[in-house]
C-alpha cells in the first residue's frame, strides 16, 4: 500500500491545456501533480500530430504540436509540476472535508483541494480491431499490451498490426513465446524499417513466422483462444494460438469520467464561464472535455480557461487570502517565482 | 454533376448527384448512406469511411496512396477493391460509380 500523495491541484490529463494550468495556478502558488494515460506529457500534440505545424497559437505563425509542448513544459519548469504518467486516475471522491481523493488504475492514491479535468478527448486507449467475437477473449488470452514479457513464455503467440508496437513486441517476445506470427493485411509496414528486417531475417531462419492477411475469426473456449482464422490473398489459413497481441493504434474514451457523479453533456462536462466549474464545486473543466454556449475546441480557448479557473482554484486553497491581480511584466514576486532574475 | 451510386450493405441503392473536386465520403454523409462514419471528417485519419469499388471502376479510381494504405490497416475486411472514400475525389470520369458498403466500419 503507497502513500497518499498530497497535493494543492491535482491535473487529469497532461496535453496543452492541462500543462498551461500548471502555469496559470503556479503564479498563485498552488503546487499541482498531473496524471496521464500517456507515457509522456503532451497529450494529442505529443501523440496524434506532433510533427503537425499549428497555426493559430496567438504569437506563433507556425508551431509544431511537439514545438507548443516543449515550450510549454519550458514555461512551468519553474513551478516544478509533478507527473505520473501511463494511469487513468479511475475514482474520484470527496471527502468530508470538502476536499478530493482520486484513485489511478493502479490503486496509487491523491488527496487534494481541487481537482482540474484537462482530459481533452477522452483518455488514449488501445483500439479494438475488428475481429468478430474478440470481446470474449480480452484480458484472458488477448491482450493490447504487455506488461511482463514472462506472462507470453511459452504460448504460441499471434501479434496483429503493421506500426512498431507490433514489430518491437515480435522481436521482443519472440525468444520468450514457444511461437511467434506475426499478421499483417500486407508485406509493406509503417514500422522502421530496421525492425522490418530483422523480422523479415527472423523469418528467413524460421525462428517467427509472417503471414499476410487479416484477422476474420478466433476459436476457443471460456476467453481462452485455441486458433485464429487469418483470411489471406491465397484463402483461409488457421494459425493456432493461446494468446494474440493486436496493435490497431490508439481511440480516445471519456473512460471513469462517465462515473464521477458530474453533469455531462454528451459526452462533456459542463461549466459556468466565469470559473469554469463543473456541477460539483472544487472540480474544474478545461480545454477539449467542457462544453459551455459558444465553446470552441481550441487550444487557445483552453488557455483562457485556465486563467479564470486559477483564480476560482486559488479562492479553495487559500480561503479567505487577498487575491491581487498582477501582471507579469511588472510584478516583481511574480518574476520572482519565475526565476526571471536568477 | 456527377451521378454516384452507394449500395448500402442490406442490398439498398443510394443514386446521388456529386460536384466535382467533393469527396465520395462527403456525399454518402450529405446524402444519409448508412454506414459510413466518417470519425476524423475526411482527415485520412480513421479508416471508417472505408468501401468497396466496383470491380468495373478500380482502374478508373485508382490505387490509395502511402497515406490511405496505412489508415486501411485498420478497417475491416480490406479487399484488393477497398477504398477510403474520403480519398477519392468525384470528377467528370467517374460519372456512374458505384461503391458497396462494408459490413462494418471498423
């Protein structure tokens, strides 16, 4: 059992508009730790577009999704924000306190005064292919991503998909697994080309197979797989098999925020525009999960946002503290937290 | 125009009439063909907009580019004849196409 991490804020989701909240809530002094399903902060930038130039960032003609992130993590370096990467935070309470307990997926615990839901889209993950009945199989014999190689020793494996997940896994599991085939719709693949040849080479000395095709069916019993039907240029081939890995990339879903006892709208979370609060008071949305009259999906609208949410953040955490608004250019306890005289 | 023909997958025909430089996709959403999704709006993003091309229009459509075969990894059933629709854009030259719609999308 961990100990509970406490902390003033605490930031689900670290994509643009989560990572400027750390910004505009550092400048009142309140310390946040941000949680990501991801590996790494950025979100969508980071990971549907991130060689993408964007364009209407105010004061960048042109920038990067990777470029925006990288300067945004440069501007709340200062504030040393906390991360916890690869968890979807699964429960959310309030405690009698007033303030919040959030719980991840893998029962890591956080107590704090607010909460901010910067989830965007929805959290990132594994997208199901379209393999009839693979509901059946999941978590027992198929799997979207691999925890402990050991589990794989030993079982003929199926890996499905063309990217490098796929390629990676097949060449790191092929000297654990009793067997490894690896399907693809065709022999040209999105991966780099360096694990294409070593797999291409692996096959050549029989040590994997590789067969070109799709995945039409699976045989097996009580989620346990037995076979998989791959339906090939050539006709049907049966390939047996007790556990299959397929990597169709990844598909935003809104996930345990459904369950947290907030308004939703459709699927987003309504706020009032002058604090951006949800329908329970301590809890903020911000960026591309809220909705409100005339709501853009716009990265610069998430900034906004977090700029009046800092301020309703700061009358929780510091109750009854004069708040004074200052500006950057002329504040000198503000340049101070920004280190800009060091 | 240019007359398009979807045949949805139970078999019903869908004649539509499309303005050259749209997209097949942008006409089976205009006109309610069922089963076609369309998720990233015609980003060539998501591969749910994904149909068969009559075997008598595949030379005149022609092949997917890189970019459409690597989003075609992820539909369902992809056939030699598959196409995402959002790639194919209507001209003079395909007055009279015909595509069929999959059994799923994704």
């Amino acid at each position: 059992m961990t100990d509970t991490i406490k902390t003033d804020v605490l930031i689900v989701g670290a994509g643009p508009v989560g990572l400027f909240a750390v910004f505009e809530l550092g400048l009142f002094d309140m310390k946040c730790h941000l949680i990501d399903i991801l590996d790494r902060p950025g979100g969508q930038c980071a990971e549907l577009y991130p060689e993408k130039p964007i364009y209407d960032i105010p004061g960048w003609p042109l920038i990067t999704a990777q470029g925006l992130v990288d300067k945004l993590l440069e501007q709340i370096h200062p504030f040393k924000p906390e991360f916890t990467f690869n968890r979807m935070v699964s429960s959310l309470e309030k405690l009698e306190d007033g303030s919040f307990r959030v719980t991840t997926d893998e029962n890591e615990v956080f107590e704090a005064k607010v909460v901010v839901i910067a989830a965007g889209g929805g959290s990132f993950q594994p997208k199901r292919p379209p393999i009839p009945g693979i509901e059946a199989y999941e978590g027992k014999s198929v799997f979207y991503s691999v925890r402990r190689m050991e589990e794989f020793r030993g079982h003929d494996l199926v890996i499905v998909g063309g990217g490098d997940s796929a390629l990676d896994w097949t060449l790191n599991l092929q000297p654990v697994a009793k067997s490894v085939t690896l399907v693809h719709r065709r022999p040209e693949f999105r991966a780099a080309p360096d694990s294409v040849n070593k797999m291409f080479a692996m096959q050549e000395m029989k040590e994997l197979n590789f067969q070109v095709g799709q995945v039409s069916g699976l045989t097996g019993a009580d989620g346990q797989l037995s076979s998989a039907t791959i339906k090939g240029p050539d006709g049907d081939v049966e390939v047996p098999c007790t556990r299959m890995l397929p990597f169709f990339g990844l598909t935003m879903k809104l996930g345990p925020i459904a369950e947290w006892g907030l308004n939703l709208h459709e699927n987003l979370i309504p706020v009032d525009t002058e604090k951006f609060q949800t329908s329970v008071p301590g809890i903020f949305a911000i960026g591309d999960i809220n909705w409100y009259p005339g709501k853009l999906k716009l990265i610069l609208s998430g900034f906004h946002e977090v700029a009046l949410m800092a301020q309703a953040a700061k009358r929780i955490v510091s109750p009854g503290e004069r708040i004074v608004f200052q500006y950057t250019t002329s504040s000198t306890s503000l340049q101070k937290k920004l280190g800009v005289h060091d | 125009m240019t007359k398009l023909t979807f045949i949805a997958n139970d078999g019903t025909q869908f004649d539509v009439d499309a303005e050259n430089g749209s997209t097949v996709m942008e006409n089976a959403i205009r006109n309610a063909v069922p089963g076609i999704e369309a998720e990233c709006g015609g980003a060539c993003a998501c591969a749910t907009c994904h149909v068969y091309v009559d075997e008598g229009w595949t030379a005149e459509v022609g092949e997917p580019e890189a970019m459409e075969e690597d989003m075609l990894d992820f539909a369902y059933d992809v056939q030699p004849n598959s196409r995402l629709s959002c790639q194919i854009k209507v001209r003079d030259a395909l007055d009279g196409l015909v595509v069929r719609v999959p059994a799923r999308q994704g």
